[in-house]
C-alpha cells in the first residue's frame, strides 16, 4: 500500500471502562508520533490505558483489526475472536 495514502490513529482505551475513550486521526505521521509520544508521557503510571498508534487506509478497518476498542466491551470481543470457526 502507498504509505502517502496511510492516515493515523492514536486510539486510547480504558480496560477500567472498558471504553474508547479518545480517538484522533492524523495525515502527518511526525505529528501523530508526538502526539502518541505525548500520551504515553501523560499516562504512563496508568496500567488500565492502552495508548495505540495505528495506521491504516481509514477508520472502517482499524474498527475491523482493533475491533475490542470499539465494541465497549473487550472482553467480549477477544472472547468472541477465540471462538471463530476458521473455514479451510
């Protein structure tokens, strides 16, 4: 893939909560780096958030390949996931 057509997400989530709770996209990969870098500053002594950089083509799949972010319940996301059935 064009890495120029990559947009970035910085997606923070609360296992406390289990919620999203902040969600930003950058075109500018330097400013989503000191941003996520910024984050990681910020909470670092706070082991129930995930503070993750992900790039993608747009905000459809990262919900498809970080979908535990999205649903409000990530237990039951990666639950779920353990039980698909793979077809050959």
């Amino acid at each position: 893939m064009d890495e120029s057509l990559l947009k970035h997400f910085l997606l923070m989530y609360n296992h406390r909560t289990q919620r999203l709770v902040s969600q930003e996209e950058f075109s500018d990969s330097s400013e989503a780096i000191e941003r996520y870098e910024e984050e990681e500053r910020l909470n670092f002594d706070k082991d129930y958030m995930d503070i993750v950089l992900v790039a993608s083509d747009s905000i459809e799949s990262v919900k498809v390949t970080h979908a535990n972010y999205f649903t409000g319940n990530a237990r039951r996301a990666i639950h779920s996931a353990m039980n698909i059935n793979l077809v050959a």
